[in-house]
C-alpha cells in the first residue's frame, strides 16, 4: 500500500513510556496512536499503523503481557496436537516497524483530555485510541460460579494458566469419568470453540482407550455453529461418548458447587469428575469503564471504519466490538484490525484509504485429519457490517478434502502470527 508520508521536524520517535506527557499531542510532532490491547486485534492494528504511515505516526501498545498465548489453537493443545509452547508468542517482533510497547495495563481513558492513564502511573497522549482488551468473563451469569470457582471449575476462555488447567483435569481422568461442559450464550468469543473442545475432550479420552467416560454439553442455546457437523463427527468418532442437551433438554442451568463437583439443571444433577463453564461475557473492563458499551455489554462501532459510535477519536475492535454479522475470532479481530489501521492513517497524515473490507473463517478440528470450517466476507451494509458471502463445510466430505481442510488450519494459524507478532 501506498501512503503519501507527512515529514515533521523534530520528530520524537520512540515514544517513552515513563513520566507523564502533558503537553498536546501534535505540538510535540508526529501524530499519536495508542493501542490497548495486544491480542490479534491490538498488535495488529499497531503494526500496520506504524509499518504503513512510514514512520509518520508514533504507536505506542498497551500490554501487560509479555508473552501472549493465543485461545485459537488452545484446543489443539489440549487435544495433544500441538504443544503449549507453539501457541506462545513475544512482542519483539513489532519494534522494527517503531511500535513502542508498554508492559503495563491501561487503568482509565480520559476522552476530553484524551490521555490513558497506566497502571503504573504514566499518563499517554493520543490523537486516536484503539481499545482492543478481548473479553471479560461474567462469572456471575452461572450461579454458584466465580473467579475463586475457576481454580476447581475452568472456564479456559482466557488463555494461560486455565488452558493449562484443564488440560492437566483431562490427563488425570480414569475411565468411568463424567466431564459436564456448561457452553455460553450468544454473544461469546469464538462460536464454534466449545464444541472443537468437546471434540478434542473426547479425543483424548478416546486415545487413551476409554470405554465408558462421557461428555455431557449443557447448552443455553437452542442451536449452536457448525452443529450438523460436529453431530455428525461426534457420532463417527466417539459415538455414546458425548451427550449434547439443549435448554428443552435440560430444563435450565440453575448452577454449580464446585465443593461437590455437581452441577445441577432444571431436571437432574450431574456429579462430574471435570466441569468447564463457560460463562456469559463481555467488553473488557478498560472498555466498560469509559463508557464504549451499550446495554449488550459490548461496543458500537461505525462500520465503514471501527470507530466507536459514542467517540470518534476511539476505535474498538476484535472481541470487545460489536461487529455485525462477524463472529468474535482472532480471523476477525485481524480483519478489523487492518480496516481500522488504514482509517487511522488515513485521518492522522491524509493518506489514501480504501472503501472497508472484512473476512473470517474459523476451522475447527473434530478428529485427526478431520476438520471443517465456516467462514465469509463483509461489508458495511445499512449501519452494521453485513455477510455478503458465507459458506460452510458439508455433512458427508470425503476423507480428503477435510485433510486438506486441517492443513489450511495449520498453514492459517502460522499466517495470521507472522501477521501479527513478526
Ligand atoms: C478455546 C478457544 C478457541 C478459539 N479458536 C479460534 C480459532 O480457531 N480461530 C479464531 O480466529 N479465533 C479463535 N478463538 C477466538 C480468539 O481467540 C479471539 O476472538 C481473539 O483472541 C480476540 O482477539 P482480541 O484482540 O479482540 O482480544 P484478546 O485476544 O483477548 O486480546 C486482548 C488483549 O488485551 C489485553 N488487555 C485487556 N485489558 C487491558 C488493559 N486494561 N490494558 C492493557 N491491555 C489489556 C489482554 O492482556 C490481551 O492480551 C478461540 C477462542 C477460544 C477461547
């Protein structure tokens, strides 16, 4: 892409990160962005501010993390398909195209003064502000669930330290054993996810030869993504292993103890040796607390460019938005990333931009070789970004075409993290 760079005299450069910068943003040079945020959406979108404005805007990400580790792929970690290291990725990459980083977290926005205020103290100027911290979990959407819960009960909808949890309940298991999955309600990050992590559940349970261990899957929705496939799957692969009940079946979810290790519906209590709610989620805090959400939990954005609905010097995207008909995945958050990177050097040095152009897909594993995918692309349509084309992998594929199918996920997943981090 090319951009038509603006020179400032006595550009700062590096932006340092200690100390408090008072004074306006553009009297001391280039344009400011600071990004919140380094997963898929945040790191992208600082990468391609600063790699395509050529230096002319100063990028500055927030991350306290100074290793991410991805939740795409996290199942196929926990299937044994690939270790915890691979799905483990530094920053260092960024500084070649001048991102600065910040290992810290951003602990309040002002939008009048239009400063981040750090954890640690540092207050950051911006003349635009991308706000891109993912999700958090409502843990009190599942009675009798909370953060303390977690230790016993993982959600494994963050990455880290509870993927690594439940990975280890897994192992542990001896045959005999009951695993309860509580899946979440729309909207939630990665619609198709709970249902590759019941996959990958069984395939382990599988490998290990168990006979008489199920998975039973409480569901709040009626219906769920990919469902005709993963049905189909579950019965080729594991059959009598997994159990998936919707609301009709249950009755409700009424909630869970996790001293007795029960959770209980509306119709029965199941007493599990493995339970993995999922619960109910949101905007991230940083985003809730400057007032970027609606009454969903998440937030508006203008569809042609990211831009958040209630301020236009703010961007939001990845999980934390509300992007129409996109699911909420790294696919996206990547894609969302580049359309808002481009508007921002659009608006900040009156370089060309082009009209906004999303796409997704997300794959997900169900056996060995056996993967299938859902994906689109998108268009700001009537004020919400809008499918212009779907499609869906089919019930019957040959054995082929899903082999192929799980070596684009691979080749995808080493594409979007050079994307990202390199
Ligand atoms: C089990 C599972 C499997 C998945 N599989 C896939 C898949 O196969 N394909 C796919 O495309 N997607 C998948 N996803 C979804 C994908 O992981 C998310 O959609 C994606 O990570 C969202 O990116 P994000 O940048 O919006 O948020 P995140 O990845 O959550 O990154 C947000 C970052 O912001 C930081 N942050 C939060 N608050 C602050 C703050 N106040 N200050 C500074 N930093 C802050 C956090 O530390 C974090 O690093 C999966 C998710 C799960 C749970």
């Amino acid at each position: 892409m090319t951009t038509n760079r603006r020179h400032f005299i006595g550009g700062a450069g590096a932006l340092a990160v200690a100390g408090t910068f008072a004074a306006p943003a553009i009297a001391q040079g280039k344009p400011r962005v600071v990004v919140i945020g380094g997963g898929p959406g945040g790191a992208t979108v600082a990468k391609y501010v600063a790699r395509d404005s050529g230096g002319a805007i100063d990028v500055t990400l927030v991350e306290p993390l100074k290793e991410f580790v991805t939740c795409f792929h996290s199942n196929l970690y926990l299937g044994d398909f690939r270790p915890y290291d691979s799905i483990k990725h530094g920053y260092s990459g960024l500084a070649k195209y001048g991102v600065t980083l910040a290992h810290d977290s951003a602990a309040a926005i002002d939008p009048a003064a239009k400063t981040v205020r750090l954890a640690g103290g540092t207050t950051l100027p911006y003349d635009r502000l991308v706000v891109a911290p993912g999700i958090d979990i409502k843990f009190d959407s599942v009675p009798g669930y909370s953060e303390q819960a977690s230790e016993i009960m993982p959600h494994a909808w963050k990455p880290g330290p509870q993927t690594q949890l439940l990975k280890k309940q897994l192992d542990a298991l001896s045959d005999g054993a009951t695993i309860v999955m509580i899946a979440p309600p729309n909207p939630y990050r990665c619609p198709p996810g709970p249902y590759e992590r019941v996959s990958m559940m069984a395939h382990v349970l599988k490998k290990k030869g168990h006979k008489n261990s199920k998975i039973i899957v409480l569901d709040p929705k009626p219906n769920f993504s990919k469902q005709a496939l993963f049905v189909e799957g579950w019965q080729k692969h594991y059959p009598e292993m997994v159990e998936w009940q919707d609301p009709k079946m249950h009755g409700g979810i009424k909630g869970v103890d996790p001293s007795t290790m029960t959770v209980k519906t509306d119709l029965a209590d199941y007493k599990a040796q493995l339970v993995n709610v999922i619960p109910a989620q949101m905007a991230g805090k940083i985003a809730r607390d400057a007032g970027l959400t609606n009454e969903s939990g998440f937030c508006p954005i203008k569809p042609e460019s990211m831009q958040s609905a209630k301020d236009s010097n703010i961007y939001v995207i990845g999980d934390a938005s509300i992007a129409g008909d996109m699911p909420k995945s790294a696919f996206s958050a990547n894609s969302q990333a580049k359309v808002a990177a481009m508007a921002i050097r659009g608006e900040l040095t009156k370089s060309p931009t082009f009209p906004a152009r999303y796409t997704n897909t997300c794959w997900s594993l169900i056996e060995t070789d056996d993967t299938v995918k859902v994906g689109g692309r998108y268009e700001p349509k009537e004020g919400k970004i809008a499918a212009v084309e779907t499609f869906v992998s089919k019930t019957g594929e040959n054995d082929d075409l899903r082999k192929q199918t799980q070596a684009e996920n691979m080749g995808w997943y080493q594409g979007i993290i050079a994307d990202i981090f390199a």
